[in-house]
C-alpha cells in the first residue's frame, strides 16, 4: 500500500494512529472497523513493551527502533542562560534502513 493510498484527499502532514487503521481495514475485506483496530493497538502494544525492555524492534525494509541511553550531563537552559544538569534518560531511536532511505530521496 503506497502513501497516496493511505492519505485522504486532503493534504495532510503526518500519517495518524487512525490513517492506519483505515489502511489495514481497507487492505482485509473481511474485516470489521473494530478489529482493525484492536489488531493495530496489539501491534503498537508488542513494540512499546519491546522497547520498554531494551529489545530492539526491526521492520525488514523499513526500518528498526532502538533504545538509546543517554547519560547525565551538563547542560544550559537557554532562556535563562543558568547551567542545569541533564539527567540520564533512555530515548527512542529509529535507525532507517537503506531502501526507506533510497525512496525518501527518491533513488531508483
């Protein structure tokens, strides 16, 4: 399914929660609004626990998530110019892979 099928007729600047359900409904004839739905969720629930256990989650020729693990660090906040310390954290990486690289840039 191509973006342009995913997409409504107005332009519309970020793919939604709800564009890819209505992908998924569209692409299974048999299935119904709600399961569409529920199959989505249980889809983005497996990845988020994933990551929340430090698993990285691939997409073959799309893509994989990862967490990242920044430590603490110096910082400066910069509206008020006072030094401020950036706690640790853990962050949600997306590293692209070749092909969805290619076709953002459009090289055949």
């Amino acid at each position: 399914m191509t973006q342009d099928e995913i997409k409504p007729a107005r332009v519309q600047s970020c793919l939604t929660r709800d564009d890819l359900r209505d992908a998924v409904y569209r692409a299974v004839p048999d299935l119904t609004r709600d399961k569409a739905k529920k199959i989505l969720d249980e889809v983005f629930d497996e990845i988020i626990s994933s990551l929340a256990q430090d698993e990285q989650v691939s997409f073959r020729g799309f893509g994989k998530f990862k967490i990242q693990h920044k430590r603490e660090r110096p910082g400066r906040n910069p509206k008020t110019q006072v030094d401020a310390k950036i706690s640790a954290r853990r962050v949600t990486k997306f590293v692209p892979c070749k092909a969805l690289i290619a076709s953002v840039n459009r090289v055949p």
